[in-house]
C-alpha cells in the first residue's frame, strides 16, 4: 500500500514528541539507578504528581502555562527532596529488597491518595494556547506539544551540561561508577543521591506537567508509564542515560508508526518486544558495556 | 622525628564483629611505613578505619595532634588523610583527565588546574595518557593513576593498600619508588603490602599484624632480619636476595 507522506511525517512527530516524555521518564530512572542503586517504583506517581499540580496551577493562574509549569518543577524538586529524607535516606547499601517494598509502597500511598482527595475521574485542563498551534503543509502542531517539546530538548541539554560539565554532576556519574573510588576524592554519597533523587523527580515533573493539557489527567496515568520506563532502561542499557534516552525517543516513534499503520493494541506491545529481543541477543543493552577491564 | 599518626588502642571492624584488636602504633611524618601480615590479619581494615570506611568500635586515632575517628571520610581527607583503597579504584568509564577532574572535588575550583599540573609532574607517566578512558590503562598504569588522584589534594598521610596487588615485578617497583619519592617531599606514607620483601626494602619501618593484634613494630632493616618474619612472610628466598 501507498504511504502518504504527510501522514508518516504527521506520525513521525507525534512519536517524537511521546518520545520525549518517555526519555525525561527513563532518564531519571536511570539516574536513580545507577547513584543509588534501587529501582525506583514510585517513578511514575512522581511523573502523575507533576501533571496534577499543573492541572490545578494552569487554572488557578489564569491558563498562564510557563508560570504553571514552573510552579510544577518547584512542587516536583520539593517531593523528590521529601522522598529522599524521608525514605531513601534511611535505606542502607545492599538494601535492594527493602527499596522495592519501600518505593512500591509510597507509589500505593501516592496513587490511591489522590483519587481520594481528587477522584479517578480524569480531568482535562486547558491552557491559555487552546488549540492553537504551528501549521506546517497540511501538518498542524499545537503549541502545548511544541513548548513541551522544546522544554524536553532543553530539559537534556540541561542534563547533559550537568552531567559533564559541573562538578555538582561529575559526583553522580562518579558515585555510579565506583563508589569507593568516590569516597577516596572527597564525595559525600548523602548529597549526591539527594541531587540526584531532585534532579530524577523534577524530570519526572516535567514529563507529567507537559504531559497535562495534552493529555487526560488521572491518578493511573503514571503506572502505565512505569513498566514501559522499565523495558526502556532495560533496552538502553542498565544505568546508561544516553542510553535511556535515546530508547525512550525511539520507542515513542516506533509506537507511533505502529499505532499509524497497524492495530492500535499491538503499540502497547511493541516495547516488551523490543525489550525481549535486546536482552536475548545484548543482555547488556544497546549502550550498556559488556565488562570493564579491572586491572 | 615528629609523630604524624598516633592510633591508640583502636579496635574496629564491620556490624558487630571487630577485626582489628586493640591496635596502638605511632608513625613519625615523613617515612614510610609498612604495615605486613597473613591473609586475615585486618590490615585492610586497618586502612580503612584510618580513612573512616568501617565501623570503630574504640579507640582513638590522632592525626596531626586532632583527634580524627569520629570524622567522616572527606572530613578526614580535609585533614589531609588520602587512602588509595585495595583493587581498582579509579572512574573506569571516565577519561584520565576527567578522573583528575573528580580528584579535586575537594578543592577550590581557582586551585585544580594548579593541583593537576603538580601531581603531574610526580608522575609525569600519566601525562600522555590524558584522554584515555581510565579502563583502558593497564593494571600498573591504573595504580599510578589512583595514587596520583589522592595526591591531587596534598594529603600529609598517604595509606596505599596493597599498591603493587596484580603488577609485574617491574612495576612493583615503581610503585615502591613512588612511596619513596611521595616521603621525601614530606608526606607520610602507611602502606599494606602482600609483596612484604619488596616493601620493607623501601620502608623506613615496619609493623607486623597477627589477627589483628600489633604483634612486633620496629626499624624495617630490623624487621627483614628478624627469624620469625623471615620464616612467616619472606620465605628462604630472601636470604640470597639480602646478600
């Protein structure tokens, strides 16, 4: 069958744009994972948590959706904070188990919390763009899918700037290389895992908040996007954040062609597949290595 | 000869099963020291309880006249203790200049350009190597780096455990020379050592450890020549090597 260009291209955004919201996603994952060591199971309600303060803020600030999301990323940067003292502070090395049950319990309380006091009737909220939006051709992007967009790019850029080019940084990719080797250079663990639960939540934030007026809004909307930030960490690599990121923004387009082009079911799927696959025949993931020489 | 390291009757280990018993030596500044004894013995745990990465359980450590066993690690490295630990330690998947970078975490940032070009020119083998990932080194290369890394920030006490683990004789005794050339620019040097021959011919003094008890402490020419360690740790080969 003849396919239309504008439709692949229609097809080949949308998924760029899910693609960014699964990389911010994974990535703080994976952050999470390779400084402290645990699998972080309260990672989607964090991303749920950012889309309702943003769907209460973008009304109570007049639609305004900069201001709106700023006051997202700072509710955001405090609950990782909180979640950090609160919780994994007090978890110790070698307490694998104990941060599933933990993380999986503060995502319960988080989840079933807020249909208490918000109801598990999804809520839609509209931002001062509407459906505004940038026409391309025959193409027409809203603006609340390209400022998301952009704030994903800038989000990486930021990350990325961090990561390699700050000391404040630096520690965190130090603490999940060598641990010890950390501690002989002066790194405080303490700190460096509560910047990195902040910077991994505020992420999180971001994909939820930019999610909210695209999106519905319901208490659920994070445990779907949980296992699929699994099977993306999985496939780019255990604690590989380029990694994470370049899986997320493939699997977001991959998703959307098949969603195009094939049975909508079969989009859901996709991911496991590829996660099967990658750890049949790279058990390591596409950038994770394989060994590293140790002397 | 002042004394840099005063550890007074130190016992320590991890959870609740102590390793090191009652442990006292006093170390003058300025020499190297060397620390031997069977697999078991607790030297590694000596070092680490000397940078503050297991539990003590009593005893004091005074370092510089300040009592420091309470402190955390980079409280310690503060005060100018650097350990470079057993086995690899270094930031694999980081290049050897960036590996340099973290080694000044605990530094000003107007001081690290500064404080890499001075270690560098203590081991001016690691100059090439810059942009190389620090994984690919080989095994000797990587130890030189780690000991460089803990030099970065001028440490007075240097604590190397079991520097030469892994390298060829060759190699060993570079790291050996280094510990030499580190003490003669004033800094004093406690090492572990597996290769105790080797070791004690570069030391100004050496401390024998027995299940963790201090069981003989004296000059390093003394302690080669002593039946006992001869027998226990050097072997008959020695004899010839000495002659």
């Amino acid at each position: 069958m003849p396919v239309d260009a504008t439709y692949l291209l229609q097809l080949t955004l949308n998924g760029l744009m899910l693609g960014l919201i699964y990389a911010l996603i994974a990535a703080g994952l994976a952050l999470v994972f390779g400084v402290l060591e645990i699998i972080n199971f309260a990672h989607g309600e964090l991303l749920m948590v950012g889309a309702y303060v943003m769907a209460f803020a973008l009304p109570a600030l007049g639609g305004q959706y900069i201001p709106a999301m700023a006051v997202a990323l700072l509710a955001s940067a405090l609950l990782g904070f909180v979640l950090y003292h609160g919780f994994l502070a007090r978890l110790r090395d070698k307490d694998f188990e104990r941060s599933i049950l933990v993380t999986m319990g503060i995502s319960m309380v988080l989840l079933y919390g807020c249909q208490y006091l918000f109801s598990a009737t999804p809520k839609m909220v509209n931002t001062e763009f509407g459906f505004a939006g940038i026409a391309v051709g025959s193409i027409k992007i809203t603006w609340t899918r390209v400022i998301a967009a952009g704030l994903a790019i800038m989000a990486f850029a930021f990350l990325w700037f961090i990561l390699f080019r700050t000391q404040f940084g630096r520690a965190m990719r130090a603490v999940s290389i060598n641990r010890e080797a950390a501690l002989m250079v002066g790194v405080r663990p303490q700190s460096v895992a509560r910047n990195a639960v902040v910077i991994a939540t505020v992420l999180c934030g971001l994909a939820g908040a930019a999610l909210a007026p695209i999106h519905l809004v319901q208490p659920i909307m994070g445990q779907f996007l949980l296992f699929k930030a699994f099977a993306l960490i999985i496939i780019g690599g255990l604690g590989s954040m380029s990694g994470a990121i370049f899986a997320g923004l493939a699997l977001g387009i991959l998703e959307s062609w098949i969603g195009g082009f094939f049975d909508i079911i079969w989009q859901e799927v996709a991911g496991f597949i590829v996660m099967m696959a990658v750890l049949l025949v790279r058990p390591q993931g596409l950038f994770g290595q394989a060994a590293v020489r140790t002397g | 000869m002042a004394c840099a390291l005063d550890i007074r009757a130190l016992t320590a280990g991890y959870g609740d099963l102590p390793v090191v018993h009652d442990f006292s030596a006093a170390i003058e500044a300025g020499t190297v020291t060397t620390l031997i004894g069977g697999n078991g013995a607790g030297k590694s745990t000596l070092m680490r309880a000397l940078f503050g990465t297991c539990r003590l359980f009593a005893g004091e450590i005074i370092f510089l006249g300040v009592p420091i066993e309470r402190m955390h690690p980079w409280e310690r490295l503060a005060h100018g203790i650097g350990l470079v630990p057993q086995g690899r330690c270094n930031f694999a998947s980081m290049r050897v200049a960036e590996n340099f970078k973290m080694a000044c975490y605990s530094l000003q940032r107007a001081d690290h350009d500064r404080a890499i070009a001075r270690t560098l020119q203590l081991f001016p083998a690691l100059k090439p190597k810059m942009s190389v990932m620090a994984g690919n080194l080989s095994g000797g290369e990587q130890q030189m780096l780690e000991m460089a890394m803990v030099m970065v920030p001028s440490p007075k006490l240097l604590l190397l455990d079991e520097p030469s683990l892994g390298l060829s004789p060759k190699m060993q005794q570079d790291v050996f020379s280094m510990a030499r050339q580190v003490a003669s620019i004033g800094v004093t040097v406690l090492m572990v050592e597996q290769n105790a021959h080797g070791a004690l011919l570069a030391s100004d003094t050496a401390i024998v450890l027995e299940l963790g008890r201090n069981v003989l402490a004296g000059p390093a020419n003394a302690v080669i020549r002593d039946p006992r360690i001869r027998l226990a740790y050097l072997g008959e080969r020695s004899t010839e090597r000495l002659s």
